[in-house]
C-alpha cells in the first residue's frame, strides 16, 4: 500500500505547511492543481494517481481527511497548490507546472454568491484563530507537565540510549542518508488522528518508545542523526502541535519504525519496547503523579475544544464548496482527466 502522511498540521503556530520541505527533499517534478472549492481537485489528484501508477505516498488534508492534498509517485508529485498551503514551482515548465481543471459555467452567477463566500470564510477563519489559540494553551500547559517529569529523571536521559539503539537496530546503507519531513499524526476536525497503518507498511520492525511525558525528542532526534551518518532514508514525523519536535522516525529501507507510544496502547504489537517512563523516579513519580494527571487532562480538554472549533471551520468549508459545486462543468471533467494524464505521460 502507498504510505499515508500529513503535510500540513494545525500547530501552535498556526496552520504549517510542509509543502516547501517536499519540493526541497525531491528530484521529481511537482505538478500543482490550482482550482476553487468542490471543484473536483482531490479526486483529480487520485484519478491521476491512479491512471499514471507508481503511487509512493497519499497525503491527506488535515483539515479534511477524507480528502487528499497531494500524491508523490516515483519520479512526479501532484499537490494541491492552494490555501492554506498556497505553494509554486520553483520554474514553471522546468521542474513542474500547474494543472487546471475546467472553467466554472457562468461566473456571473457565482460572483453573485460573493457576499456569502466571504462571510463564510471569515467567519471559518475564526473558528481556526481560536482552535490555534487553543492548541497554544494545550501546549503551554504540555510543556509544564514535560518540565515536571524531567526532573524526575533517574540517572541519565533518554537521549543517552540512542548510541546502543544505532549500534544495534540501524545498519548501515549505500548511502548518502536523506530526511524526509512529514507528519503521521493530525489535530483534524475527526479528532486527533494517526495514520497508523503507515507503520507496518514500511516496517516490520517497530520499536514502541513508551512515553506517557513527552520526553523522547532528545533520543529521536539522536536516532535521526544516526539514521543519516548510516546512510538511511528517514521520515522524519513531527508532532503536529508542537511542530519542532519528532513524535515518529520510519527507515523503509532497513523495515524499522521507532514510535512514540503515549497513555494510549497502539494499533498493532511492537517488535521492542524502550520504556521511557521507566527513567523516573518511581518514588517521585508517585508523589508527582496527581499533579501529572491533572495536566494531562487539562492539555486533552483543551485539545479537544480545538477540534471542535476546526469542526465548525470545516462545516462552513462545506458551505462554500456546496455553493460552487453547480457552477463546476463536472461533464468536462473526464475530457480534463485524459488530457492531463496524457499530457504528464509526455513530460515524464
């Protein structure tokens, strides 16, 4: 099966596109679909997918996961270039291009819809202000309960492990290591999501990182840069409300996965398990474990009334595309669909 991954994430930041990382990482083309809402741009993107063949990785809207934001084959990837994540080739005609679908059916007629379009979007855009307001408050109060448990750290931090883990579990490859930014997990109007059959789809062999405190990044971020030296292609998944820290490393090509496993149990049985939890203190974990608790519910609480909000955001999103979509001339679209695929069977 293709490989499933965000390249865009709801974050503390704001939306964060990954779109520019996938140009810079990829010698293939980037072919950019550029139309308006419901007009079609998601199943145009499988459609070709699908006729080319070759499909590497299907990346997924995280504000709509239903929907696809893109597809990377072997040698050529089709995004879809619009906002949030407005994105441009580099050259156009040289390292990719555009690709439209058809012209909508009377303009007129939809300019008409303008003053509830705009409405509509603005009234979206503040229900994603304050689910980032949110997810802000939820990493703050994340970010306490991290610096609580680091002081219950017996002996030496989990980063320490990562020369035993490279030695062991990665081997060495041909070579030259590449990074590979993407996110499996998503803060998505269906709630907080993992693309978790990416996992054995890639790896047979699945270190679970037991990390209930969130202080694996150190160690992650060590096995990246291990992973590399030993000439390994990387994934590198971040977490998708804190974009700067790692939640996941997958090498395919040595069939490895390293995954940090929360409170919850994961979708599938681990090879290992590296218990991150077990570096505290035992003794001072129970004091302390009230005090966990509490804010862990609080950072989930306030988690959870963000994706509510992103909910809302994406219910009026719905609203537009069902104001576009009779102005769509859905009777050219399979003329559209043979022209492209021809046309992208020419430039390979």
């Amino acid at each position: 099966m293709a490989l499933q991954f965000f390249l865009g994430a709801n974050t503390k930041e704001g939306f964060v596109s990954l779109f520019p990382q996938l140009q810079k990482e990829q010698s293939r083309r980037i072919y950019l679909v550029k139309s308006g809402p419901g007009s079609g741009k998601s199943t145009c993107m499988a459609r070709l997918a699908k006729e080319l063949g070759g499909l590497k990785e299907e990346i997924f809207c995280s504000s709509d996961p239903d929907s696809l934001d893109g597809v990377v084959l072997e040698d050529l990837a089709i995004l879809d270039g619009t906002a949030p994540h407005v994105f441009e080739p580099v050259f156009p005609g040289c390292d990719g291009d555009y690709l439209t679908l058809p012209p909508y059916r009377n303009a007129q007629d939809l300019a008409s819809q303008a003053e509830a379009l705009y409405a509509l979007q603005a009234a979206s855009r503040q229900y994603y202000a304050q689910a980032y307001r949110l997810i802000a408050a939820a990493v703050l109060v994340r970010e306490e309960r991290r610096a609580a448990a680091s002081q219950l750290l017996s002996g030496t931090g989990p980063e320490k492990r990562a020369a035993g883990l490279i030695r062991r579990e990665i081997p060495r490859a041909p070579g030259p290591g590449k990074i590979r930014m993407r996110f499996l997990d998503g803060i998505t109007p269906k709630g907080q999501l993992f693309l978790w059959e990416t996992i054995p789809a890639c790896a047979n062999r699945i270190i679970a990182l037991k990390d209930s405190y969130g202080l694996a990044h150190p160690l992650l971020e060590a096995l990246k840069e291990g992973a590399v030296a030993r000439g390994q292609e990387v994934y590198v998944c971040l977490d998708p409300a804190e974009p700067q820290r790692i939640l996941h490393l997958l090498l395919p090509g040595a069939g490895l996965a390293f995954v940090t496993q929360r409170e919850a149990a994961l979708p599938f049985r681990p090879s290992r398990t590296v218990r991150i939890d077990a570096m505290l203190s035992s003794q001072d974990l129970r004091n302390s474990r009230g005090r966990l608790r509490l804010l862990g519910a609080a950072e989930q609480s306030l988690l959870e009334d963000a994706v509510n909000q992103i909910a809302a955001a994406h219910a009026l999103h719905d609203r537009i595309e069902d104001i576009y979509r009779p102005h769509i001339r859905v009777e050219a679209m399979e003329d559209c669909y043979r022209q492209l695929v021809s046309r992208l069977r020419r430039e390979d």
